[in-house]
C-alpha cells in the first residue's frame, strides 16, 4: 500500500515545478493570460487593382510596390489628411473643393461649447436624497425637435441664400400631464 504522504507530494509535484519559473511564465503555462498582436507591427497593404491597360510590363520580383506608401507617408497623411490629398503645389483640386462647398459652410467656431452647454442642461444633477425622496424619474425636460418644420425652415433659407442658423429652431410642443393623466 502506498503512503498518502506520496500520493499528495506526487500530486503537488507539478505545481511546485511550474513554480519554479518566473510568475508571467507560470501564469502564460496555465492559459491565464493572452498574447495579443503587437499594434506596432501589423501592417496594411494596397488592395490589388486591375490596371487600366493590359499592355504593362510585368512586376519585378522584390521591386516596391508603386501604390504603397512610406511610413513616413503613411504617417504625414494621418496627422494631416489636407496634405496627403494637395496635389504637388500645395492646392486641393476642383473636386475636392467642390465636395467642400457641397458640403456647406463651417461649423461656429463655439460649436464645442455649445453642445456642452446643451448637454449638461439636459443632463442636470440629482443628489442621492432627491433621489431617495423622489424617486420617480424625472419629468422630461427635453425639447424635441420638428422634422418636418425644421426641414422646411432649411430649405427656405437655402433658398433665399441666408445662414441655417438664422431664424427660430421649430420645436413640438409637449402637452401638460393632468392629475388624471398621472393617475392611469
């Protein structure tokens, strides 16, 4: 018959052995941890394209490829898409400033703080007794706006060539909750 003081030290044999390494190694043996791809390193390559005549010459074996860019490129077109997309003077072409003016004038340069304003309006602060005192939530003091008028207001500004922000943002009107509307 065999001891169980053999038994036990045979069964913690291989936990004592696993020890032995450094604890990253010991937790990587076990499964608990996972190796991600390092960000750094995955590359994106130029989708193949048919060319626009068959009478090219063939690749050359280890030549670049002329529709990659440096990294130097890559990153210069990243940090400033406007220069990546200027042609060799500096100037964006007619197309691109076509598609500019297609898409309407710039935005208020307090555009930022205005949506902040609007959003902590919105939001507005409860403290934990208001909430343990009422606590129903909160009647919506949202306002909603009118697709219908409001698409009709931007045309006719578009129209009459005056700014989309001029003039009364058109609004529906929520009707007031009676006593018997909050009771059913």
């Amino acid at each position: 018959m065999v001891p169980s003081r053999v038994i036990l030290a045979a069964a913690f044999l291989p936990l004592v052995l696993a020890g032995c390494g450094n604890g990253n190694d010991l937790s990587r043996t076990f499964g608990f941890t996972r190796d991600s791809p390092d960000e750094f390193q995955v590359t994106t390559r130029a989708p193949l394209s048919m060319p626009p005549n068959f009478s090219l010459r063939p690749p050359q074996p280890g030549a670049p490829r002329p529709q990659e860019l440096s990294q130097r490129q890559e990153a210069e077109a990243t940090l400033a898409p406007q220069a990546a997309l200027a042609n060799a003077q500096g100037e964006t072409s007619t197309g691109q400033q076509a598609l500019l003016a297609a898409a309407g004038p710039d935005a208020p340069a307090d555009i930022r703080r205005r949506v902040d304003t609007d959003a902590a309006m919105a939001q507005g602060d409860r403290s934990l007794a208001d909430r343990l005192m009422f606590w129903r939530t909160p009647t919506d003091k949202s306002v909603v706006v009118d697709p219908r008028r409001e698409s009709q207001r931007l045309r006719e500004n578009a129209a009459l060539g005056q700014d989309p922000t001029a003039g009364d943002t058109l609004i529906i009107q929520r009707s007031k909750k009676t006593l018997w509307d909050s009771i059913f």
